[in-house]
C-alpha cells in the first residue's frame, strides 16, 4: 500500500531523465504525501497480534479465547469496540512515517541525483540501486526505528512495585523520561534492530526493490534516450 501510494502521487509529477532534477522539496513533499495516508493500515494487525500473545500469558479461566492473531483482529470489534484496534497505535503511526517517508524520499532523490552511473559510465543499476536504497534505508532507520523502541519502552519495561507502569501510560511521559536521560539512554535507541528488520523490515527492503523493478518509483516513464528527454519540442520539430 505505502508504495503504491508513492507511485500514485509520486507518478503524477515529472522530472528529466538526462539532468538532474533541482526540485528537491518535490522530493520530501510528494513522500510525506503518499505516506500520510495510508501508514495506519498495519496498526490493527498489530494490535491484534499483541492482544492474541498477551491473552495467552494469563491463566486459561482468565483468557478471552483469541485462537490466532486472525481470530483476534476479528472478534476484538466486537468484544472491546473498534477503536481499541488503534490504542496505543500512535507510536506505530509515526515510526511507519517517519521511516516510510524519509526512505522514499532519499531514495527517489538520490535516484534522481546518480543516473549518470548507469547512463553515462556503464556501471551495472543493480549496484547503484544497491547503495541509493541501503544510504536511503539508513537515513529512514534513524529517524523511524526510535518510535518503535518507544513502543517497546511502554509494553515490555519491568512495572514498578504493585504493576505501576513507570510512565503512567503516557508516551509523552515516556519521550521526557528519554530526554531527560539522553546520556544514557541514546545507544538504546535502536536495541532489538536486527530482531525488527528480520521479521518487518526485510520484506518491505526486498518489496522496494522489486518495485524499483518494476518502474515504481520513477515518474518518467518514457526511456532515457528518446527525443523528449534529451531535446525541446521546439527542437524536435
């Protein structure tokens, strides 16, 4: 959904294949756009996902009944009302926007920027693409990935005495208790990385590559070395 909404906004601009494309804020503008819409989509199976392992941790007179994930995403509506699908979603929302938006945004940008690598100096587009999407999947990292590990701060955090959350179920409490302690606390940002991209993040690289493949994530889509990417109109005639 994230990348087809990129290429459905994204898709309707235009930049020239032979020169560089000095509209950068078109860049940012059309990423955050496309994000914007559509990075909530995944909330509910979260939440569905966590409320199916956390209703397995109790007791069997105590539990609710969720048989799968599945089971619970489809019942949940109905037990606790639809919006309890979104609760505590908001940190979710913003880690899959922030990370979705800068990674389309440096990767359609730097893109844009390094065509003469393949265009002009015959170096293989796999390779280039290669180090355009890791830089691109770098800068996304850094800015999405720190609204994850506020997440897990909230769910997995041992409680204080009596089961008392430290940060009374605030995540604006959570993000002061972060600041408050950045010196400390900074190289935790991104702790469990690895265990997140081999379950969410390697299936959304290897989705934009192959989107890429496919011409997604370009917004000309006549051939580099046709009559109206190299010369005016005018010209032509």
């Amino acid at each position: 959904m994230r990348i087809a909404s990129l290429h459905k906004f994204w898709g309707g601009t235009w930049s020239p294949m032979c020169y560089q494309d000095f509209n950068s804020p078109k860049y940012l503008l059309f990423s955050y756009i496309s994000a914007f819409p559509v990075c909530w989509i995944g909330i509910p199976f979260e939440i569905a996902r966590r409320a199916y392992y956390a209703d397995q941790s109790w007791p069997h007179e105590l539990r609710k009944g969720y048989r799968s994930p599945l089971h619970a995403l489809v019942k949940i509506p109905f037990s606790e009302g639809p919006l309890y699908l979104f609760k505590g979603g908001l940190p979710i929302y913003l880690g899959n926007l922030q990370f979705t938006a800068v990674t389309f945004y440096a990767y359609t940008w730097l893109k844009n920027k390094c065509f003469i690598f393949w265009v002009y100096n015959d170096i293989n587009y796999s390779w280039v693409k290669f180090w355009c999407l890791n830089i691109a999947w770098g800068f996304g990292t850094m800015l999405g990935y720190p609204f994850y590990h506020l997440k897990e701060m909230m769910e997995t955090w041992p409680k204080e005495r009596g089961g008392r959350c430290t940060f009374q179920g605030s995540y604006w409490n959570a993000v002061k208790f972060l600041r408050q302690n950045y010196d400390f606390y900074n190289s935790n940002f991104f702790e469990f990385y690895w265990r997140w991209f081999r379950t969410q993040g390697l299936i959304f690289y290897i989705a934009i590559w192959e989107a890429d493949n496919l011409g997604l994530f370009t917004n000309n889509m006549s051939d580099f070395n046709t009559i109206y990417n190299t010369v005016s109109h005018s010209e032509s005639d």
